[in-house]
C-alpha cells in the first residue's frame, strides 16, 4: 500500500500540469493493482517554466543590513548564459 501511494503522489506534484492524473485517475490507481501504475518520468532539478527569464539584480537595503541578490538566465542546453 505505500508503495501504491508513493507512486500515485509521484503522478500528481509532476512539475507540468498536464502530466497530473485527474482525481478520477487517482482514485482508480488507489483502488486498482499496484502493477496496474506505471512509474512517473523520471524528476527534473527544477521545473524549466520556473527559471527567470532573464537576468535579474535584487537589491534591498534599510538602515541595519544591505542584501544583494543576482539571478542568471538557465539555458538548459548551454548551462549558464
């Protein structure tokens, strides 16, 4: 059973949308065979919708502390831009 429920968890944080089995399909994986669910694609470091889009400096200051923060564009072909 909790490799059932491993399996169906795997299938609905899928980084895309549209690869999230419906509630339907959940329920019919948690009442089938274990056999019955496939396994997952395997995980990505990170969700490439979710990298910035471009280059980014994030500044923020008051009259204790400074912060600075840099943010690079991922080309996921090429690594770092």
């Amino acid at each position: 059973m909790v490799m059932k429920m491993t399996l169906v968890s795997l299938w609905c944080i899928q980084p895309n949308p549209l690869d999230r089995p419906s509630m339907g399909k959940v329920i019919d994986m948690l009442e089938g065979s274990l056999e019955s669910i496939p396994y997952p694609p395997k995980p990505v470091l990170f969700s490439p919708e979710r990298l910035v889009s471009q280059y980014s400096d994030i500044s923020y200051s008051n009259e204790h502390e400074t912060s600075s923060t840099t943010i690079e564009e991922i080309d996921l072909e090429k690594g770092l831009m």
